[in-house]
C-alpha cells in the first residue's frame, strides 16, 4: 500500500503546484485499498492517518529511497551516452555541468580548446538534471557533470566501478516494473477473463 500511496501522493502534489490547477482528484485502479488510498490522498491525509494500523510513520525515508535510485538510474544512462561518445574516464570526471548544454534532442559537450562533442539525448540530461536538483545537489555551472549520492566527484579509476553499480540500479528497476506489469496483466486475465481486455497495456514510467 504504501507504494501506491507515494505515487497517488506524488501525482496530486506535483499537479497542484501548476498554476492553473487549484483542485485534484486522484482515481487508483487495480489495487487491493484502491478506494481507501483514494479518499485519503484526495483528502490530503498522511500515509500514517490514512493507515494508522499498519503505517510505521512517514514515508518520506521511502520516498527518498526511490529518489536516490532514480538518480543512479538516470545517471547510467548519461554516462552510457558519454562512454559511446569516446569520452574517456578522465573526461568525464573532469566535466562540468556549465560545459554540457542541449542543442535540439542532442547533448553537447562544449570544454575551451576542443571540438564540440555530441553525446547522446538531450532528455537523458534534462532527466538527470531534474532529480539532481530534487536531492539538492549542486547544480551550478562549475560544479561536476558527475557526483555520487553526496554531490561528491569520482576519482578516475573508480568511475568504472560505480558505472558498473548504477547500471545493477537501473537494470534492478526495469526487472522490477516489467514483473510489476506481467503480475498486472494477469491480474486483468484474471478477472476480465480469456475474452476480456487482456491486451490491456499499462503506461511506463521512468523513475
């Protein structure tokens, strides 16, 4: 529960922060406590009131959690993007967000003296950026493209290692939602039966 919780949360927080929404009413299918995480999301009641018997307190710890694994997720795939580009370890660890822009749907790395380098989609860095500001990590001009969890720089010789370790994070969350989705597919089966809407695709979403 308290994984649908965070999103239906999530969803109303984030929708009532556009200007031109004032109200928002969130609707949970294909859950067990569909109509109870509904009443109390929209009522905008904490995980903890809504379940007060089966709540451990905030989820806040959680929600983090899926913050720092979306982070490593989001930053694999930048450094895939740069690794393919024939940026070399150094390179990489010596980038600075102010050196790497977007020119249409590309990355661009632009550093003084050197050719300007195309490394991959600009909504890969766009997403990585967006997160690093939601950990309040530094997200100024001279700070480096690439940071662990703390906002601190990789020495070279272990960037390969933590590649290695946010590439597991990323591949751990695909796996995840694909069984997700296959458990969901068979849940409709289920119920709709052979003749009902078993082709029924839910919608991906990146962490």
């Amino acid at each position: 529960m308290n994984f649908a919780y965070l999103m239906a949360e999530d969803v109303r927080r984030v929708l009532l922060a556009v200007a031109e929404i004032d109200e928002v009413t969130v609707s949970l299918g294909d859950h067990c406590a569909a109509a109870e995480i509904e009443a109390a999301v929209n009522a905008g009641l904490s995980f903890a009131e809504a379940f007060p018997g089966e709540a451990a307190g905030s989820l806040e710890a959680l929600r983090r959690t899926f913050l720092r694994k979306g982070f490593l997720s989001r930053q694999e795939r930048l450094l895939k993007g740069l690794r393919q580009a024939g940026c070399s370890p150094a390179m990489i660890c010596a980038l600075q967000l102010g050196e790497v822009s977007t020119q249409g749907d590309t990355i661009m790395i632009r550093q003084p003296g050197s050719e300007p380098v195309e490394c991959g989609s600009a909504a890969t860095l766009q997403r990585y950026l967006e997160r690093r500001a939601e950990l309040a990590l530094d997200c100024s001009p001279a700070a480096p493209l690439i940071v662990d969890l703390e906002g601190t720089p990789f020495a070279v010789e272990k960037l390969e290692a933590h590649y290695a370790a946010a590439r597991t994070v990323r591949v751990a969350l695909e796996a995840n939602g694909s069984f997700c989705r296959a458990l969901l597919t068979l849940h409709r089966i289920d119920t709709a039966g052979p003749a009902g809407p078993a082709s029924m695709g839910g919608r991906h979403v990146q962490s």
